[in-house]
C-alpha cells in the first residue's frame, strides 16, 4: 500500500442484487446479478444462503452469515472475501478504487460469489460511518462477522518520522478498526453469535527494522483483541486476531524484490519460505466457523515459524 492515503469526501456503495444460481456448487450458489450500479443501496434483493445441514456439517460452515471485510480487493483482504464466501457468507468489502472494487465484484459474479461493496477509505471516520450504514441497510441490522483488515506501513527509522506519516499509521492502523468495532458493535450484538477477526501482524510482538511505528500499532490491535473479547463476551462476541509474517502480496513486493533482503527473511523463517495470501484467510475463516466457538482473545501468528525462532548458527560445526 502506498505511503500516501487517496482521500475521499463520500462512502459510495457498490450493491448488486443477489439470486441463487443452482448449477453451481452447494458451497457457491450466490450470485451477482447484473452489471454494477450506481450509488444507491441495494437490500431488498439480496438473499441470505441457508443450508438443511445439521449437525457436524453446520460446525464447518458459514451458511446464512452476514461479513464485513475491509480491504477486501487485494492480497489478503481478498483472499478471505473468497474464503468467506466459498463457505456460504454473504460478504459485503470496501476498497478506495471503484474501479478495482467493480473489476473484482464482475470476477466474484463469475465465481457465484455472494459480494457487494462500497467505495471508503476507512481512515476516514465520516466515511466509516457511512459504510456501516451501508452494510446494516443491506443485512438488515445485523451483522455476524467483522474483519479489519485494512492496514499500511511507512518503513523509516523513528527519528524520521514526520508528524502526517504517524498520524496516517496511526488512523489507518488502529482508529480505523477501533472505530468499526465501535460502529458494528450493535449490528454484531444484534446478530447473537459476532465474531471479529483483526489482521494483526508478527511486528507486534517482535521487533524489526524501520518498522516500530507500525509495530506499536499492531502492538494497540493485539491488546485490543484481548480486551473486546472480555468487554464484549457477555454478547456472545467473540474477538480474534491473525498475525502474518512476510506474505506474498503487492504491499511487500518492493522489498523482496531484493534477492539478499528476500534470503535473510528465509533465513528468519524455519519453513524457508513466504507464506500465501489462502494461508491466512484460511485462519480467519475458522475463527468465524461455529467450529472455533469457544476461541476469543487469541492472537495467532501466521509466520512459517519466525517468531519462534532463536539462534541456530547455519554451520554444522558450531
């Protein structure tokens, strides 16, 4: 993500009407229908998905729930739009691009994916406002799961910083989702069985270079996850975070695009390797299956073994 926010004056919605489409797999029956609209929200044509399952199955699956997912066009925001949505939900995202937001939604159409969207930049408050607006018209005042996944860094040594690029971490980062989880705690508590699930990250627990000030801030969400999930347990809403290592999105590409910086990150990470975007959404998935219910307060790290990791000299001889 770029260093400078593209601010805007308005939450658009980008809000389709929903039908079932039979031919394809049970798991992927919601479709978009039609060309992407204008602003107005759409709610009366959306249907939930609702599955006869029972038992063990429902436990693995997310049939008639309602998600938020912010950031949802790239890297890993968008693999867990299709994570939660591959396992029924019906996903509303938001993105600062409309046309990166319309270009996706005409691609989940194609998968049957049930997707709306609208066009915020959530360090923005009014317009957090106006997307949460937004996602309880269309979900009809209630919402099941919330991630908070929008996220950006400045890499710079603190003595650097300028007073705009804290500030902008500081609003991206951590107001952001303070603020959401603010703005969707009636939704969520309306729904019964809220879940929150933040995109966290392994800075928040260990140090790494030029990155303290975005440290402190995944640092803040950390401690967030932990104090929602006890405030807000006794409205059965649970609150989880994921924290990823080094995943092959375009906000790092820049920095691994140098081979000896990309091999000292191997060599920080038992499993040799850069995790993948379906590596995390697959966590966050389970965090919202009626499977994980009795999970909250966790933080789980998803960093091939990095912060785990202590001193082991690369000779055998020592």
């Amino acid at each position: 993500m770029s260093e400078t926010l593209i601010r805007h004056t308005y939450s658009r919605s980008v809000t389709v009407p929903l039908k079932l489409r039979p031919s394809k797999p049970a798991h992927r029956n919601l479709s978009i229908n039609g060309s992407v609209r204008s602003t107005k929200v759409i709610t009366n044509g959306i249907k939930m998905a609702h599955s006869g399952r029972s038992g063990k199955a429902n436990r693995w699956s997310l049939y008639g729930k309602t998600a938020l997912v912010t950031g949802g066009t790239r890297g890993i925001g968008h693999a867990i739009v299709e994570e939660l949505a591959g396992l029924g939900a019906t996903v509303h995202t938001c993105a600062r691009s409309e046309d990166e937001l319309n270009s996706c939604l005409r691609a989940w159409e194609d998968e049957g994916f049930g997707v709306t969207g609208s066009v915020c930049d959530v360090s923005a408050r009014v317009q957090r406002e106006n997307l949460i607006d937004n996602v309880s018209s269309i979900f009809n005042g209630k919402l099941d799961i919330l991630i908070n996944n929008v996220g950006t860094n400045i890499r710079k040594p603190v003595v650097e910083f300028t007073a705009e690029e804290f500030s902008t971490l500081l609003a991206t980062n951590f107001e952001s989702v303070f603020h959401m989880c603010q703005l969707a705690y009636p939704l969520l508590k309306a729904s019964g069985v809220g879940s929150i699930v933040f995109t966290s990250s392994v800075s928040g627990f260990v140090s790494l270079k030029s990155m303290s000030v975005q440290g402190a801030t995944k640092g803040a969400i950390n401690q967030l996850t932990k104090n929602l999930a006890c405030e807000w347990a006794k409205d059965n809403i649970r609150s989880n975070a994921v924290a990823p290592w080094y995943i092959r999105t375009s906000m790092v590409e820049q920095v691994l695009s140098n081979e000896e910086y990309l091999e000292e990150v191997y060599s920080r990470t038992p499993l040799r390797r850069l995790g993948d975007p379906t590596e995390v959404s697959s966590l966050v998935a389970f965090l919202c299956l009626p499977a994980s219910s009795y999970i909250t307060g966790q933080i789980i790290c998803v960093d091939g073994g990095m912060s785990v990791n202590g001193f082991y000299p690369s000779h055998d001889r020592f």
